[in-house]
C-alpha cells in the first residue's frame, strides 16, 4: 500500500462525504449529515496518513523531503487544508449545510490530482531552487490562506443563493455577470481541462448554460421546496459574519504565505521582489481581500456586495495558482539556468 | 474631524486632507493596483524592443511604450498610484489616530453604566446574599479574566468595570505602518542597491560585475574568485546541486571562502553573490582512442588541447587544436567537435574531424589510424547574480510589524465588561454586560460565560 493509492482511496471518501452533505440537506436528514461528519473525519485522517506515508517515502526513495514541492503534493494538502478549516466551522456554526458547499471542493482538488494525465504523482526529487525550509513554509501558509478563501467562497455562494436576485435590476451588470462568468469558465477549462481555446469554448458553453439553467430552476422553484431548502441555512447574519471571519483567517495567511515567499527569493534569488506573474498575481489577490476588509469594515458593506468579492477574490485565487501557467514569461519558479 | 462644519467652512487644506483620509479613495486606490498590475502579468516586461515590435506591431508597440506597459511596475503613473496609497494611509491613519489615542492612554477609562444596560450581550441573575459579600466573591473572578478593573458604589449596590487589550487597537496602526515601512525598505533598495551578474570559469576571477537593468560594468572593490564549480544531477536528468566554491580577494589575498548553492548566498560587505546559473564551456581535456589499422589494437590516452601526444606503433603524433561547437562536414553542420591534427611518421599533417556525436567518423579516412573521442571532462562556467540591497533589513522589519499587526487585528480586541450589582428587597439583582471593539459574537459568549461562573458561585456551587 503507497501513499498514491492511499489518496486515490481518500479522493472517493471525500466525495462520498460531498455527496452525504448535499443529500442531508436536501433531503433534510440529519442522519445522513452526522454519517457525513464522520466520513469527512476519515477521509482527514485517511489524507494525512497519505501525505506522512509520502514523506517517509521519499526518504526510503534516498531524496527526502516535505511533500510540499510540486502541483501533485500540493493540491493533496490543499484539499486536507479545506477538510481541516470546514470541520473547524462546522463545530463553531454548529450546522452541516456549509459542508455541501465546501466538501466538493476538496473533492474536486483531489480527483484533479489524481485523474488530470499530466500531473504526476510520482515523488520526484527536488531542484536546486527548492531546497529550502522557506519553500516549506512558504507552501504551507498559502495554502492555508487558499484553503480558507475557498471556504469562504463556499459559505459567499450559500448566501447569494440565500438572498436570491439582486432587488434593484441594473442593466450594466445583468451583462457583465454572465460575460464575467463565462470569460472565468472559459479561462479556467483552458487551464485546467482542455489544451486548445476551441476546445475550452466547447467545454465552457455548457457549463455557463448549465449554471444559469441552475440559477432559472431556483427561481422558478416553489415557495415550499424553496423555503425547505434554504430555510436550513445559517441565518443571513451569520453567513456573512462566518465568511468574514473566515476570510480575516485566510488574509493573515496569505500575508505570511507572500512574505515567506518573498524571504525564500531573496536567499535564492537575491530579491525579494521582481513582479514575475505568480508573485503579482498573489498580490493581486491580496489587494483584492485588503478591498473586502476595508469596505466591510470602514464603509459598512455587508451581504451580497462581500460575497461577490468573495467570488472574485477566489477566482483571483484559482488565478495565482492554476491560471499563471498560461501566462508569457515564467521562468523563475523551476527552471534552472539555460 | 467636527462633523457639524459645513464642507463650505473648510479651509482648502482640511478639504485635500479630508479626501485623503476617506477609505473610498482607498478601495479605488487598491482596485485600481489590483486591476492595472494585471496588465504587466499579460505583456512580459523588460524584453527587447525588437521582440516587441514584432509581437505588437509598430502602433501598439508605439502606444504601449508611451504608456509604460513594458516596464509598467516602474512607470510613473504604477508609481503615482502607490504613492497615492501611501499618502492615504498615512493621512486616513493619523485622521483616526487622534480619537483612538484618547481611548488608549487615559489613565482611568470612562465607564458608563447607562450604556452597559443597553448592551444585547447582557445577562441577567439572582443571587442570595448581602452585595458586600458579593463583592468579595466576584472581584477575584473578574481579576482573573481582566488586566484592568475598577468598583463604584452606586446607589443600591455596587459596579465592577473591567477591561483588556485596550492597546489593541493600535494593530491596525502597525499594519499600515508596515505597509509604509515595506515600501520605504522598498525605495531603499532602488536607489542604494543593484542587481547584476557575473560569470566565471573555474580559476578565473572578476574584478568587476555587470548590472542588470543597463547593462553596466560596476566595480566591485575586491576580486571574486570561482575556485571550483560542480554540477550534480539526478538519474532522471534533473539538476541536482550547483555549487561553487568561491573565494573573496584584496590586494591579492584572499579573505573569505565560501561554496554557495542554491539558496545559500555569499555575503561580503553588503555584497552578495547567489547561485543563478551555469553554462557549458568548452572541453579542454579528452581520452582519444587510436586504433591501429595493421594490428588492430586500441590505445587510449589523454590530451590537453595545444600539446602533441605520441602514438604507439610509430604512427606519428597527434595535437588537439581546438573545440568548436558546430562543426562542418561537406556542407552539413555535424554539431560538436574537436580539431586536431595528425602528423603520421613520413609525411604531411592531415586535419582531423572529431565529431562528439559520430565516435567512428574518422573511420572513413581509412588511414593507417583511427581517432575517436572516448570521453571528454565537461567544463562549466557558473553564472552568479550578484546584488546589494541596504533596504532589505528594513522589508524585514515591515514584514514583522505585518504579521503582528495583522494578528493584532484581527484576532485580538478591546474588551470591556461590568458586573452590575443592585439590592431588590432581600436578593441581589446581577447583571453581566460587555462590548468589544471586534467579534461581537465572541464577546457574547464570554459575557455568558462570566455570568454563568458568577451565578454557580453564588448558587454555592
Ligand atoms: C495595502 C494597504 C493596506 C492594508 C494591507 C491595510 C490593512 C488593514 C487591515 C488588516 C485592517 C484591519 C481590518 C480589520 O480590523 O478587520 C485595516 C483597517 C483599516 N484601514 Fe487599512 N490597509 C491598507 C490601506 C489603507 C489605506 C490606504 C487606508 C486609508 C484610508 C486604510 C484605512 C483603514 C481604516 C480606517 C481601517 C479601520 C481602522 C479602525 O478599525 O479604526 N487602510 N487595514
């Protein structure tokens, strides 16, 4: 038994407790949720087990080190990141529904690992540029922060489908919402699914579709079934209040996470900073979240408009680590020399 | 700031400071950096003109110079806006300073009890008892929870106030601080410092380095030497370890030696030297094989290019003369090889093509002796970037005011709390009430907690 087939095992244990979350909600049975609590519990312990039998691994391999140093490794921590801060937020909110949005997205981190060809989860040794012990910290409190925005996002989406449709109808954003959405799908099924943009506008056309069929179906949804499924959410309140302190948790963070690596270039590199896309795109992010902290706080935002920055937010996320492949120019990271 | 002036009654400076100490300015200012550096991720900076020209075409190309684009994190208007961000938070700091610094150091705080009965987070109890002895039991259990406290009487009992994490309220102070002391680390460094590089052979030394963005010489004040180089790779073809062992000297003495590696820089006097690169060079030692065509025997034997070596059986001499990296054979480039030249026993010197690639090209001669290349020692040149940044202490500092700062804020806060005690006939009447500056959920629990601990205490249990 490796540490491979471990975590393709765990891939399935995180679906299956996505899928107990979303059926207990639904179909409002809590015992169905508790079974789901327990699920994602095994599948935690089943993905650190996974992620220390790699490392032990890679010692017997004779190139030890952190698994921490390629996309593989670190979408498997990214996804134990996400189990760890949602049980955390299930005990403090005390409510299981938060879990349907959130799980799936630690499934969804481990079946791209695992299923894309072309991410490898061989253990591989590491570069020059990667030995460092800042690499590791550097890894870990990203991924903190990433893991945190996610849930922030799952917890932003659970209160835009709360609040429904925006009161006041304003032309200028009823097309830019569709068109925004459909430029991230795009862009993110070139990144991440399709090796060609015809073939990634085949592939985002349905889902867009997909997505605002969704979006007519709950608004045409009877009152009752409506009521049934939303009534469940947390009060308004506190989704708003449970994303923001969420999201303060993953600012702190990602702050670390860009200042860890900010020390690491500069004993690699010799400079803290030289705006090389990955690193822009981090501050991007960062500038994103410092907005959401400031119009909260100073000029009294709350709700709808602090869960669309949510989203935004994370696709800037999404962007800094996925999307920056795509980008001119990234040398630094890797490669080495010629 | 009085709120009653009308904006007509101030005077033109506390109007430009009033804009600057608005938050909306800073939301546009941090969207505005946020969507403008996405520009530089899209068009790759600093390239050659004519790479650009190529890509864009002569408008564009025309345009996006003006603008700046190809070097947009250093053009003047990407400058302006951080400049702006700082004038803002500099101002919209000192703003609010003046009313938080009221709060924090004042030796005994106001305690309203009004307001406390106001509170949502509020509980409320009976207990059995004089107050007197009330008093006397509660005070220990609020100390142990707060740094601050303080008792009035009131007129049918008394009130405990409590309070901690007043100086809290700074940490938002210290991180925009850090913000302002980051950048000033930040200019620092731009007009102290350098970036530029170096390559050396092994046993050669430089005296000076090339920088980076115009392509200077700059003298360095001292030799460096690279005594040694050595790469190392993986069985899969990934590199492994750089390292070079490099060597500091004045006046021909050498002060300070070190191996760098990835990661592990050189320091001399503000000056450091990373591990950046390598490239090859050109080999300078082979093993060469002569075969003998009359008796088929096969003799290896080292040389150094410029020096003539003997070959066994008679055969003559044979001297390596160059390297070359693309060699040409009837039209056709045959790729690295050396160029020797053979000087058989009694007659004229033959020119000799040595491809890396083609062991047994020199088959084909069909002369009295076939030379092949056995094995040839690699030689690399290490490629190290060298710089000198004085302000990168202080980005250190303000990355630490950061992470505290931030930790400040956000997880800690200004709590405050009173412990209401009133007579009503022959029972006390308790109420616990608090506020913070942050987490409102979480003071709520805490005043329950307190509440409850002080109801068991007097319940006896
Ligand atoms: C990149 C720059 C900035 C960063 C990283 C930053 C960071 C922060 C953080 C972390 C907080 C605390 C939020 C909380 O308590 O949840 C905060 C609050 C605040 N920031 Fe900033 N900030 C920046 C720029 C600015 C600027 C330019 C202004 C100028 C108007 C500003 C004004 C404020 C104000 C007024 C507060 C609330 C302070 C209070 O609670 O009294 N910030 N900022």
């Amino acid at each position: 038994m490796n540490s491979s087939l471990v975590l393709s095992i765990i891939t399935f244990v995180y679906g299956l407790a996505g899928f107990l979350y979303i059926f207990a909600w639904v179909f409002k049975r809590p015992d169905a949720g508790r079974l789901a609590s327990w699920v994602a519990v095994i599948g935690l312990f089943g993905n650190t087990a996974g992620i220390i039998m790699r490392w032990v691994e890679s010692y017997r391999m004779g190139i030890g080190h952190a698994p921490f140093s390629n996309l593989y490794e670190s979408l498997v921590f990214f996804a134990w990141t996400i189990g760890v801060i949602y049980l955390v937020v299930e005990r403090k909110a005390g409510n299981r529904i938060i879990g349907a949005f959130t799980m799936p997205i630690a499934f969804l981190a481990m079946a791209y690992a695992s299923l894309k060809p072309g991410i490898s989860s061989e253990i591989q040794p590491l570069i020059p540029a990667l030995k460092s012990n800042w690499l590791i910290a550097h890894v870990i409190t990203c991924f903190i922060g990433y893991a945190a925005f996610a849930t922030a996002f799952g917890i932003g989406a659970m209160y835009l489908l709360k609040q429904g449709r925006d009161v006041e109808g304003v032309t200028w954003l009823d097309i830019a919402k569709p068109l925004t959405l459909f430029i991230f799908v795009l862009l993110f099924s070139r990144v991440l699914l399709a090796g060609n943009w015809a073939m990634s506008i085949i592939i985002a056309l349905p889902l867009c579709l997909i997505f605002y069929i969704g979006v007519f179906l709950t608004r045409r949804m009877p009152v009752d079934i409506k009521d049934r499924l939303l009534g469940v959410f947390p009060e308004s309140a506190i989704l708003d209040e449970l994303g923001y302190q969420v999201t303060l948790f993953g600012f702190l963070f990602l702050s670390i996470g860009i200042i860890s690596g900010a020390v690491w270039a500069n004993s690699a590199w010799g400079r803290y900073w030289g705006w090389d896309p990955k690193e822009t795109w981090s501050l991007i992010t960062w500038f994103i979240y410092a907005t959401l902290l400031h119009a909260r706080l100073m000029r009294g935002w709350r709700g709808r408009r602090i869960a669309y920055l949510s989203l935004v937010g994370f696709a800037a996320v999404l962007f800094t680590y996925f999307g920056v492949n795509l980008l001119p120019g990234l040398h630094s990271y890797g490669a080495f020399g010629q | 700031m009085n709120s009653k002036q009308s904006s007509a009654d101030l005077s033109a400076i506390d109007r430009i400071w009033k804009s600057f100490a608005s938050v909306r300015l800073t939301i546009a200012l941090l969207l505005s950096l946020a969507a403008t550096s996405i520009i530089g991720t899209l068009i790759p900076q600093n390239e050659a003109p004519g790479a650009y020209l190529q890509t864009f075409g002569e408008f564009l190309y025309r345009l996006f110079s003006l603008l700046g684009l190809f070097d947009m994190y250093h053009s003047w208007w990407f400058r302006a806006l951080i400049l702006l961000l700082v004038v803002n938070i500099i101002i919209c700091s000192l703003d609010r300073l003046k009313a938080t610094w009221k709060i924090i150091f004042v030796r005994n705080p106001r305690f309203n009890i009004a307001r406390y009965r106001q509170l949502k987070s509020k509980a409320e109890f009976n207990a059995a008892g004089a107050t007197a002895s009330l008093k006397d039991r509660f005070l220990p259990v609020v100390s142990r929870r707060y740094r601050y406290r303080r008792t009035e009487e009131t007129d049918a009992g008394f009130a405990i106030y409590a309070e901690k994490g007043r100086l809290t309220r700074l940490g938002v102070y210290v991180v925009h601080l850090s913000v302002v002391v980051l950048l000033i680390g930040g200019l620092i460094g731009s007009i102290f410092g350098y970036e530029g590089f170096v390559n050396l052979a092994p046993g050669d030394s430089a005296r000076s380095i090339q920088l980076r963005h115009n392509n200077q010489i700059l003298p360095l004040g001292f030799d460096i030497r690279c005594d040694a180089f050595k790469v190392e790779f993986y069985d899969t073809g990934a590199p492994k370890e750089f390292r070079s062992s490099l060597s500091i000297l004045k006046e021909g003495k050498v002060i300070e030696q070190k191996d760098i590696i990835v990661n592990d820089p050189l320091r001399y006097e503000g000056i450091s030297f990373y591990q950046a690169s390598y490239g090859s060079l050109s080999p300078t030692e082979v093993i060469l094989n002569f075969t003998s065509q009359a008796t088929g025997m096969i003799y290896s034997q080292r040389a150094a290019i410029g020096t003539a070596v003997d070959i066994p059986e008679n055969l003559g001499t044979f001297t390596l003369k160059k390297y070359t990296r693309q060699a040409d054979f009837r039209g056709h480039n045959i790729g690295e090889a050396f160029i020797g030249v053979l000087t058989p026993q009694n007659s004229n010197p033959i020119d000799i093509t040595l491809p890396l690639k083609f062991p047994s090209f020199d088959k084909m001669r069909k002369g009295q002796v076939f030379v092949s290349i056995a094995d040839f020692v690699p030689r690399y040149y290490t490629g190290l970037q060298v710089s000198k940044d004085p302000g990168v202490w202080v980005v250190y500092i303000g990355f630490i005011l950061m992470i505290i700062g931030i930790y400040i804020t956000f997880f800690m806060s200004h709590q405050q709390i009173c412990v209401e005690v009133t007579l009503l006939d022959k029972k006390s009447q308790v109420m616990v009430a608090g506020t913070s500056n942050k987490n409102k959920m979480g003071m709520q629990k805490k005043v329950a907690q307190l509440a409850h601990r002080l109801a068991n205490l007097t319940s006896g249990k």
